[in-house]
C-alpha cells in the first residue's frame, strides 16, 4: 500500500541543473512534505568529454562547434547549484518543512537512488521540453497498485488542473512517449524498472520531471 501521504513525505529532489531542479520542485510543492530534500549531481563525465579536443557539439541548427570550456562549465554549475539550494530552503519554508541539501559526483540517475535510501519519495528533475498543458501519468502494474500513488497523482490533477492517464507497465515506453506529461508517478518495485537502465528509460521517454514512490524499497541493489 506504501506511506500515506497525509502522514507527510520525505521528499528528495535529484537534479544537475537549475532548471531542471525547479520543474522537480514546482511538482513537489504540491506534495505534503514533512522534509523536502536536494541533491544536486555534478555529471562529471560531462566535464571529461569537453577536455577531448576533437569532441564537437552539434546545435539545433545542424551546425557543429567545440566543446564548450570545461572551467566555464564548473562555474555554471556553481551557480546551478546555489540557486537550487536556495530555492529548495525557500519551497521548505512555504511547506513549514525541513529541508537539506547536499552535492556529489557521478551519474544523475544512479546517485539520486543512492541518495534516496532513506527517503519515501524521489523526484527527477527534467526541464519539460512542452511547457505547455500537460498530463499527470500514473506508470504502474494494475495488479499491484500503490494506494499513495493513486492519491497523490489525484491531487495533483487538482492542482494543476490537469487530466489524468493512466498506464500500464505493459504498454510499455512506447505510450508514454505519444503523452504530453506535465509529471510521470512511478512505483519502484516493478521489475523492469529496478532493471539496470529502466529509470532512465522512462525519464528519456517521458521528458518531464519524475516522481519515484518506494525507491528505498525498490532499488536497495543500486551501488
């Protein structure tokens, strides 16, 4: 059945940049957090790929340039970093929550769950690429499903003013890449999401923020 939310949430937000903390975080202040968390993910092999002279960048214009410098890139993140602090503790205010922050190394996706062990929920930031509308997206097994995620994807239909769609896990990612999702619920205990890459999969294919439920219970393999 998992947490009741009513009860208050431990919330984390993971992010490795701004923009995409304060799509994370707009979702999540609807949430009733007791603890609103932070962590924000210096993708490291990022910066590696820029030190390779060879390496060009493709814009969406089709033309290519240089990688951009790597020190330009860590002061941009210290600024990314800053403001998401800062807007967390003010989100934590608002909420009468506990907040805290921290900032580590390595992949978005695999240090967010790290970080998430001792949290109920966790929350992927992605800067939606339709800023427009959006749908609230239930992502679940229909035989198992998890009562605080209904609940929560329901308030936040409210919310937000947005209709609600539900999807099997077997549909598959397929589907979820023809919805315009304003935020995507997910239980951690299906099996082909705790499958090595299954997150990402979902996140690559939703565009949107993410908001994981059970991930201390479903992920304890990640390392």
């Amino acid at each position: 059945m998992g947490r009741d939310p009513q009860r208050g949430l431990r919330v984390l937000i993971g992010a490795s940049s701004f923009a995409d903390s304060a799509a994370a975080l707009r979702i999540v202040a609807a949430l009733p957090a007791v603890t609103l968390g932070g962590v924000f993910v210096d993708q490291t092999h990022l910066i590696a790929t820029c030190r390779i002279s060879t390496q060009q960048v493709v814009l969406p214009s089709g033309a290519k340039m240089g990688p951009p410098d790597p020190s330009r890139l860590r002061t941009m993140a210290n600024a990314d970093a800053r403001a998401f602090q800062t807007a967390l503790e003010n989100a934590a205010k608002l909420a009468r929550a506990e907040s805290v922050f921290a900032r580590q190394e390595g992949d978005l996706v695999a240090t967010s769950l790290r970080e998430a062990r001792e949290w109920d929920v966790l929350a992927i930031g992605y800067d939606p690429v339709n800023r427009i509308g959006g749908k609230v997206v239930l992502l679940q097994d229909p035989d198992r499903m998890r009562e605080d995620l209904a609940s929560t994807a329901t308030a936040l239909c409210h919310r937000f003013t947005a209709d609600r769609v539900s999807l099997s896990l077997n549909d598959g990612l397929s589907a979820l890449t023809r919805v315009n999702a304003l935020v995507v619920l997910l239980d951690a205990r299906a099996a082909w999401i705790k499958a090595q890459g299954g997150l990402e999969r979902v996140i690559e294919a939703s565009r949107c923020p993410v908001i994981v439920f059970g991930a201390s219970e479903g992920f304890e393999e990640v390392s």
